[in-house]
C-alpha cells in the first residue's frame, strides 16, 4: 500500500518546507515490508503461495464437474492475482532485501504500482464473489438467466482487472513527486493521491466485503429458495441431474470457504492500510516502533496471497477431488503390486491343466 520511507525523510524534507516539490508520499520500499531479518522466510512464503495457487488451479482446470460451475472461474481468477502478486512483487521484495536495486526505473515503478494494483484487483474479485452467492441464495432461476449467457460471465471475470487498471495506474503515475534513483528504488506520489487511493483501493472494498459476508451468512440460516428445483430442472438433464441437497451443499461449501476468505483477508490487510496512512505524521526518529509493527504487518498482507487458496481446496468439494487423487495413487500402486503377485502365481497355476487333462481313470493307470 501506500506509505512513506522513513529513510529518504532526511533527504526530502528539506525540499518539502521549501516548496520545492509536494509533500512526498513515498511507497513502501522493501525494508518496510518485514523482509529485512527474514528474506528466505520471505522466499518461502512465495514458494507456498506459488505452488498451492498453480495446485488450486490445476485442481479447478483438470475436474470437469468443478469448472462448469461458474463460481470456481472466480475462484481462478483469484488464485492467478495470488500467483501474480507473490511472483511479481513478493520475489522481487525478497530481491530487493538481499542486494541492491538494479533493476532500473521502471522495474521500480511497476513494481511499486503492482503492489497496489494487484490487491485492489484481488478485493474486488472477492467482492465479485460474494455477490455471486448472494445472488445464487436468493434467486438461483435468476443466477442461471444472468450467467447463462457467456457475455456477463466474461464481463464478471474481466470486470475487476480493468477496474484496477484504470484506477491505480493513472493514479500513480500521474500524480509522482519523487522518482526512482540509481542503485535505489523509491517512488513518491502527493499524500492526496496517497490517500484517495488507500480509500479507493482498500478501505472501500473491505467496507463492502463486510457488508457481504453478512449478508451471504444470513442466506445460510435462511436457506435457499424454493425455486431451487425449477433450477435443477433447467441447468440438468438426465443422467447427469443433480439433487437439490447435493447443490446445497456445495453451496454451503463455497459460502463457509468464501467466509474464510473474507475473514482472513480483512485481518491481514486492514491493519496495515491504516498504519500506512498514519506513517507520514511520525517524523520524529523515535518512531522505531512504528517501523517494527509496520513490518510485521506488512509481511501478514503478504501472507494472504498463500493463506486463500488454502481454504478453497480444504473446504469445498476440490478436498474430495484431493482424496479421490491419494486413493487413485495408492490403489493404482496396489494394483501393481497385486498383479506382480498374480502374473507369478499364475505361471504356478497354468500346470496344473496339464495334469488335469486325464481322466481320473487314466491318472490310476499311470499311478
């Protein structure tokens, strides 16, 4: 998010009181984001998040049933902002903590704007959830005319990504005061632009998300409509048609995991949006303190990108999809233990027709 560098104060401050440029809002460098003591701990962190947001992914793609439900391409489009956001911001963090910038201007400012874009893109894709079990919850006919058509599932997919874009990067970009050094990255925007877009970006959205979550609890006590059998009518046909308690249950599944996610993701990310607006006012170097508690939840908002795609595969019916997979492996190694059993006995058992080719009368004969 957006916050000032206590270390460049020294080196701005001055040009500030003079009126030579704005009041400098500069974005959090690297040594703000609790990686400093902790870089491999850092890189760990993105490691975790890389590979349970690729298995959620491959989890959702590979399953059929799952992917034809349009909730999970919300659940995808999540988990890829995750993945985006820990290899392109988090590695690049970790980067920044054990040598120096050298990655040039641009890689600086993409960076930086990268780290508000993609959470402000992630909150809104979570938003984009919970309306969609909202809207499933109180009228499921109504959810199937809406998303039956592959204009408004696309629209939904794509919607929070252009939103994000054409916010944050004319934001950013139009508004700097400081630009980005040789052998340092730091980048400053004015501290209006600075909290317009922690409001816009953040605090907007977590609103939001707080008034959803209770909202799609609310459907849970309630229970889904009575509709919801002229829904399995229109959406299943033959064979391949659904009871309405199995679709109420991976709606249960869903919303519980969605309630997670919200959850988690207010936790991690509200505390430090707040600090980051309160760090301009503390100019004095007894600001230590500061600095420490704002590293450490720097590095909790950098743990969510890992934490949610843990929810969604312990929670909904992808664990089942888990355990089929472990149990597939086992019996597939039991079977190929079973007929390497079999193929032996099997040689021992073939004489035994040679034998029996006499009679009982001819067996006596030869005895």
């Amino acid at each position: 998010m957006n916050t000032t560098s206590f270390v460049l104060y020294d080196v701005f401050y001055d040009q500030a009181k003079e009126g030579s440029i704005d009041y400098p809002v500069l974005h959090n460098s690297s040594h703000e984001r609790g990686f400093v003591q902790v870089a491999l701990f850092g890189i760990f962190a993105c490691v975790w998040s890389l590979v349970f947001n690729s298995l959620l992914i491959l989890l959702i793609v590979c399953q059929s049933q799952v992917r034809s439900q349009f909730v999970f391409n919300h659940v995808i489009s999540l988990s890829i902002s995750d993945f985006l956001y820990s290899s392109l911001v988090d590695i690049i963090t970790a980067y920044y903590d054990l040598m120096p910038w050298k990655l040039g201007p641009h890689v600086c400012k993409a960076w930086m704007i990268l780290d508000v874009m993609i959470p402000f893109v992630s909150l809104l894709i979570i938003i984009i959830l919970n309306l969609d079990r909202l809207l499933f919850a109180i009228s499921p006919i109504s959810y199937f005319r809406l998303f039956h058509r592959k204009i408004f599932r696309l629209a939904a997919l794509v919607l929070p990504w252009i939103i994000g874009s054409v916010i944050v990067v004319p934001l950013w970009l139009l508004t700097s005061t400081v630009e980005p050094k040789p052998g340092m990255c730091i980048y400053g925007i004015t501290q209006e632009a600075a909290v317009t877009s922690s409001v816009i970006s953040l605090f907007l959205p977590c609103v939001f998300i707080i008034i959803l979550t209770v909202f799609i609890l609310a459907t849970l006590i309630g229970g889904l409509p009575q509709d919801l059998n002229e829904f399995v009518s229109l959406t299943f046909n033959g064979s391949d048609r659904t009871s309405t308690k199995t679709i109420k249950k991976k709606h249960t599944g869903v919303v519980v995991a969605l309630t997670f996610v919200n959850f988690f993701t207010l936790v991690l990310q509200l505390p430090f949006g707040a600090i980051s607006i309160l760090q301009p006012e503390c100019m004095d170097p007894t600001c230590s303190s500061t600095l420490k508690m704002l590293q450490a939840l720097s590095w909790l908002r950098s743990a969510n990108p890992g934490i949610r795609p843990v929810f969604w595969i312990l929670i909904t019916e992808l664990r089942h999809i888990c355990c089929s997979c472990c149990d597939v492996t086992s019996t597939s190694s039991n079977e190929m233990r079973l007929m390497e059993m079999t193929s032996v006995t099997n040689t021992n058992l073939t004489n035994e027709p040679i034998l029996s080719e006499h009679s009982p009368e001819e067996m006596n004969k030869q005895v």
